[in-house]
C-alpha cells in the first residue's frame, strides 16, 4: 500500500470561522453567509438543498426567525439552544445526515462549558497543565467533525487577545499584545479554510463619522481573499473562495480511520518512556567509558570522538536530546566498534607473540 498518492482538490464544503468581540455584525453576516450559499447551492447543484441548522446558544436565532422562514419556505430552519458541549458533537451527526448549512454562534460558549464541566466533575478551582491533554483530547470529538463532516460549517466565536514577553529598553521582559485569535481551544481557528475577524471601524476621521462592520480575512487557504477586508460584508464578499470549492463533489479533509496504535505497547505511558530513555543513556555512558575508562586527557578526547562517530556530537548533553530510538541504534554501533578493537587487539597480541618466539 502507498500513502502518496495523485493530487487532487477534495475540499468540497466551506469551513469559515467568524470571530470578533461582541455587536460587530459576527451573527448577521453569518447569516448573510448562509442565505447567499444555500441559494447558491440551489443554483449550482441544480437540486433544492437541505435545511439551514442553527446552533444557537446567545437567542440570536429568535431575531432572524422571521427571515428565515420567509427565505426558506421549500426547505425549512431547525435551530439547537444548547451550551452543552456533548451536545454540539450530537448536532454536528444530525446537520450532517439531514442540513445543507450548520451556523455555529458561539463556539465560545461551547468551549467554556465544556471546560467548567471538567472542573465541577474534577472538584477543581484551576486548570494545571496535567488537565490540558485530557480537555483537548475531548474537544477534537468535535474538531475532527469539523473539518471531516459533509456539511458547510459557518462558526462565530469571541475575539481573544495574543499575549508575548517582550523586552523592552533595559531587557527586562514585559507582556505585550501582539493579536487576537478565536477564543476556543487553541487550534481551533487553523482547523478553518476561511479565517475572519470582525470589528467595529469608524469611516474618517471626525465623531460624526458613521461606523461600519468590518470583516478582515486572516486566512484564506485558497489565498485568494488573504488580508483583503469588506465592510458591511455579504455572501459575495467571499464567493471568490466558495466558488472554488469542489462543491458537488467528493469531500475528504483527512483519513480520520488510521492511526498509530500498533507503534505502542499495551501500558505504555510516558513515564515508562522515560525510564527506558535513562536506561539507554546510562549504557551509552558505561559502554563509551568502557572502551575508554582512563581520567587523563587522552581518554576523555578518545570518548569524545567516538560519541562523535556514533552519535554526530561529541557531547553528551546533546546526546541526552536523542530519541529512543537513534539511542538503541547507537548501542548497538557501540557494540559492534567493541569487537572491532576486541578483534584488533587480538591480532596485535598474536602478532607479538609471533614476534617473540622468533626471536
């Protein structure tokens, strides 16, 4: 079996990510979004779409009810009000098998549940870093539907701010924003082919002046929208990426199906990992120092040149940066440099024995 394989473009349903802070315009133009694609969808596929789904956990589904159901009178609009997080991943079964379109608004919402479940079931006030992998782990439940599902997925979430140490004048290190992201678990806005922030902007320069809506693409896989921004945007704003979507076609994202279990013994932990990692490394060390077990000067060059010719560096610190396996590779070079200079110094002693008994 071969992994590589002819390319061919499979991305065949919109994943678009819309975050900003609160009243910039995230759930109308979502809205737009979805009405200008279902009926684009009519259009194209030349078949009458399924229902648009709304997850909805801020009521804004109750203010555009009206719409919609003008709109959508050939195929109707059903509409979740849940926070749950077990609930979001139920829903994104249920808009596949039976929505054309699923907005998402707030990914937020579902992301801060999911987290304060974990610490009421837990009995905890604070998250520590042994919690993370557990909660990211659940969280990709959804993720991997996200990107793998078949169905367009329109996502609104809140604006979270970037945070870096940077030194400043007198190298002291001070914390500085340098962004904003989804505020969601951490990858969350990647996993999207189409990026947007939204912000209030106020057009020139004087009080009087209006405010409009303003969408900036962060990311546009496609790169045909990337950096660009529309004010009072609207579903022709990002046709130019929907259009290039496989629309119609197959969808695959990623082979969800294989994975790396057989690489693991059953019990394997981390912990035992890194007993087993000590233990290569304290044979290096007695094996190098073996073959050269003097103090002087001359065995410490000839131990370092050999952990050079084993191990491409000649120190140890870096060798400890090695893997499990490069060490259990090098082990066995060690071995095999061992009965070379067994084998040589055998020779040179029968060659001085020889030598003796001719004389």
């Amino acid at each position: 079996m071969t992994l590589l394989k002819p390319a061919k473009f499979e991305a065949a349903f919109l994943k678009m990510a819309i975050y900003g802070l609160t009243g910039v315009g995230k759930t109308y133009t979502s809205i737009l979004i979805a009405m200008g694609l279902w009926h684009y969808l009519k259009e194209r596929l030349k078949v009458k779409p399924k229902p648009i789904a709304f997850s909805d956990t801020e009521t804004g589904s109750d203010f555009v009810f009206d719409r919609f159901k003008k709109e959508l009178t050939e195929t109707g609009f059903v509409v979740s009000k849940t926070r749950a997080f077990k609930d979001l991943v139920e829903i994104a079964n249920e808009a596949e098998k039976n929505c054309s379109i699923w907005i998402i608004d707030s990914i937020t919402h579902f992301w801060n549940e999911m987290i304060q479940s974990y610490m009421e079931k837990h009995e905890i006030k604070r998250l520590s870093l042994n919690h993370w992998p557990a909660l990211k782990q659940t969280w990709r439940d959804f993720s991997d539907r996200y990107i793998n599902n078949n169905v367009h997925i329109i996502m609104c979430g809140r604006s979270a701010d970037i945070w870096e140490e940077v030194p400043d004048q007198e190298d002291i290190l001070e914390l500085k924003k340098r962004g904003t992201k989804l505020k969601a678990e951490g990858e969350m806005g990647h996993e999207s082919n189409l990026l947007v922030e939204m912000e209030l902007h106020r057009v020139g320069p004087r009080v009087a002046d209006k405010w409009v809506h303003r969408a900036w693409v962060n990311k546009d896989k496609r790169d045909i929208l990337n950096f660009q921004f529309f004010d009072e945007p609207t579903f022709k704003s990002f046709l130019p990426h929907i259009a290039k979507l496989n629309i119609g076609g197959k969808h695959r994202a990623l082979d969800l199906k294989r994975t790396s279990k057989d690489m693991f013994e059953r019990g394997d932990s981390g912990y035992q990992r890194i007993r087993m990692k000590k233990g290569l490394l304290d044979r290096v060390k007695i094996e190098i120092e073996g073959i050269y077990p003097g103090r002087d000067a001359k065995s410490i060059q000839d131990r370092r040149e050999l952990s050079k010719k084993i191990f491409g560096t000649p120190s140890f610190e870096q060798v400890e940066l090695l893997g499990i396996d490069k060490l259990s590779i090098g082990l066995t070079d060690i071995e095999e440099f061992k009965k070379e200079i067994t084998v040589k110094k055998n020779k040179e002693k029968e060659n001085g024995e020889t030598k003796e008994t001719k004389k």
